[in-house]
C-alpha cells in the first residue's frame, strides 16, 4: 500500500490583539501616549462647553466679575499707597518732627503738654544737636481770609524763611518773607495756589492787599502748586511770618511743631536722640520716664512713611479680600453647573464606561471641564480688569498701578477655584455605578 502524503492544516497566524478604543476619541484612532491622550480630554471638555453656550458664559460671568474685581480693588490700593509713599518722600526723608504730645487729663497736665514746645526750641535744638542742620518752627492754624467780596477757610502757616528749604518747596511768583519780616512782625503772606486761585480767580495776587482774621496784609508772594499730601490740601495755605501769627492772629506763644532736618539721611536716628535729649533735659525729665508720658512727641518723616504704608497694605488686603469673595461665588456657580452637567449626562457616563472608561477618565473629564471654566472666565477677567483700570486712570485722573502680582493672584485663585469647585461634581461623576448609569433616563 502506498502511503499518502497526509494533509496537515497549517495554524493559522497569531493576530495582535487591537487596543481598548478610547472612550473620550471622535474617532476610532488609538491612544497614542499621555499627551493624546490629555488633548482628547480638552476636546471633549470644549464640545460639553461648547454644547450650552448661553450657559457656559454666565458660569464664567462670576469668575469674570471676581478676577476683574480682584485687579480693579489691587490697582486702586497699590496706586494710593505709591502716590501716598512719593509725596512723603519729596518732602523729604531725613525730617524730624518735634511737637506737643497728647496727654490726657485736664489743668495743669494739659498745659503742659499744650506749652511743650515754643519757639526758642528750636534755635537751642539747631545749637546744640550736632546732626542738625536746619529747623523752621510752625505753628498752624485756620482762618477765614478775605479778598474783595471773596471770602474763603485757610491754613494760615506762621513760620520763618527756613520752611522752604527743609520742606523743598518753591515760590512760583512774587518771593517769600525774610527774616526782618519775622523779627519785626510784619503783616506780610505768601499764598498757597488754590487760595490764591479761589480769591483771585487766576490773576496775580503779588501786591494785593488781604485780610486775615479781619487785618489786613500784604500779599508778597505765590507758593508753587503742590497737590494734597496724604488728607491735607497743601495749596490750601497761607504763609505769614511765625511771630506776625504769634503775637498779632493768634495771640499765643507756642508752636504747633518744629520741623527738624538731619544734616543727612544716615544722620537721621541720631538726630532724634540729640533732640530727645534736649528735650527731656528742657523739661527736666529723666531717662525713666516712659515715651507715652512725655509732653511732647518727636516723629521722623520715615516713620510716618512706614506708618502709612502698614494702612496701605492694610487697605490692600481689605480690597483684595472682598473683591476674591467674587471668585468664591464665581467658583459655587462653577460647582452648581457641574453637578447640573453631571446629572444631564448619566447615561453618557454609563455608556463610556461600559466601552472601557475608568473612574479616574470620567473625573478628569469633568475636573477639566471646571478648570477650563475658570481658566477661561480668568482670562476675560484680565481683560476686563485692565480695562477697568485703564478707564479709572483716563476719565477719573485717579492714580492706578496694575501690580504683576495681582495678575497671578487672580489666574491663581481662579484655577484654583475651578479646581477645588469642580472636584466634588467630577468625583461624584466617577462614582457613578455603570448599571445604574446605564438605565438612567
């Protein structure tokens, strides 16, 4: 018998198992690495966005309103504080300011604190503290200054030539009394710019006559426009000569302060000592005696510069903090949404885990629809923000400075609002049991 060749099937070849379709995929494409993978995940948070415009805007209106705010409220505070700051420094940083202190009680203890200072301190301070170069007392008070039928409240300043020098300001017209004028009490002024413009009504007053508290003077001069310092209006003055407002307006031989500058910015703590010596030797006080007993008080200029920035850091953060009240209702609409989106789309849910989506899909899913929220309503903010502040700086003349920090402040908040929002609704979405998902109508 001859053998047949026996037929043997040949197996046929092994074929590769074909990769889990992504879930989140517009089409059948693979997943190609995390990258990919994260794009699919924005696409499809931009569809679900894009599917309810009406809807996604007025989300994002609360993140926009809270970012705008934020930037608006930080560009108000920064721009005070930096206007506040530069006029006490062109005042000069290395001044001293020696002045009756505030005790309380009645008769003979207020007396004293009210006679603490008078004029003579301040030649006896320039001669015997070495690091003094300059002192100019002040004594100031209001009045009522009178020109024609115009009649207007001042600051009336008696003081002596040295003002200028340790206050840096400028005589624009006419030239400012001497110290003949001082020691014979002349009935002579120098006008700040907004009296003069108040009474005058633009035209020079140098040779005009005036009447403070009903006597009249000599108007010799008109002070360069200054602006206001802090609460203060400093063109809202009238200079006259410290013993003409002494013995002739006021009837009074004390002085409101006396201004002392240091002969350098360096020299300015000694300084203080030096006149903190005089004057606790002047009123025959020892070393003993607590500063909140003395009857005077002495302040440096870059103590009142530290002092008002603490208020203005102050202001910044009472801004800051109701303006991210915004964000914080921005991020509860951002959360209400997601839930409301969550519940919308329960059988999507179902279906995409039943062809191969994980829970930690469908969480990042909808935490990336929440983030692009806030990232979205976060950039228009920027825009609104900064045309708030432009609008404030051209048609309100207010002085604004948009920090760089208040920009990563409200991106930084707001993403973190989308994210801390939106993960309740994602991992609630995750949650979700496929079956139930399923048949959910």
């Amino acid at each position: 018998m001859t053998p047949t060749a026996a037929t043997t099937a040949t197996p046929a070849p092994a074929t590769a198992k074909a990769p889990p379709r992504d879930p989140f995929a517009d089409d059948d494409s693979p997943r190609t690495g995390p990258l990919a993978f994260s794009w699919q995940l924005v696409r499809t948070a931009a569809k679900g966005l894009a599917a309810h415009k009406m809807r996604t805007f007025l989300t994002c209106l609360g993140v926009i309103i809270g970012v705008a705010a934020v930037l608006a409220m930080m560009a108000i505070a920064e721009g005070a504080s930096q206007s506040v700051s530069s006029r006490i420094r062109n005042l000069g940083t290395n001044l001293i300011f020696v002045s009756p202190g505030h005790r309380r009680g009645r008769g003979p203890a207020r007396s004293a604190a009210e006679d603490a200072v008078q004029l003579d301190d301040g030649e006896k301070i320039l001669a015997s503290c070495p690091s003094v170069s300059l002192v100019a007392p002040d004594l100031t008070r209001n009045a009522q200054v009178k020109y024609l039928s115009q009649n207007r409240p001042a600051q009336i300043v008696g003081t002596t030539p040295e003002y200028l020098e340790c206050r840096s300001y400028g005589v624009a017209e006419g030239t400012f009394f001497d110290s003949d004028d001082v020691r014979a009490a002349r009935l002579v002024c120098v006008l700040g710019y907004k009296v003069a413009e108040d009474l005058f009504g633009g035209g020079t007053p140098v040779g005009s006559r005036i009447k403070i508290q009903g006597r009249s003077f000599e108007v010799i001069g008109l002070m360069e426009e200054k602006g206001d310092a802090s609460w203060v209006s400093l063109d809202e003055r009238v200079y006259v000569p410290i013993k003409t407002a002494q013995k002739r307006l006021f009837g009074t031989d004390n002085v409101s302060q006396i201004i002392v500058q240091a002969a350098d910015e360096s020299l300015v703590g000694s300084a203080e000592l030096e006149c903190d010596a005089y004057m606790r030797a002047r009123h025959r006080l020892g070393p003993e005696v607590e500063e909140n007993e003395l009857p005077y008080r002495i302040r440096s200029q870059r103590e009142m510069l530290s002092t008002m920035s603490e208020v203005s850091n102050t202001f910044r953060y009472l801004f800051g903090g109701v303006a991210l009240v915004s964000l914080l209702v921005g991020g509860i609409g951002i959360m209400n949404i997601m839930l409301v989106s969550v519940t919308e789309r329960t059988r999507e849910i179902g279906i995409r885990m039943a062809v191969g989506a994980t829970r930690r899909d469908i969480l990042l899913q909808f935490l990336v629809e929440s983030v692009a929220l806030s990232i979205v309503g976060g950039a228009i903010g920027l825009g609104v923000g900064a045309g708030i502040t432009w609008a404030l700086a051209r048609f309100a003349a207010w002085e604004v400075v948009l920090p760089s920090s208040a920009i990563f402040l409200a991106i930084g908040f707001s993403v973190s609002i989308g994210i801390f929002f939106g993960l309740y609704p994602a991992s609630k979405a995750a949650r979700l049991d496929p079956i139930d998902a399923l048949r959910y109508e």
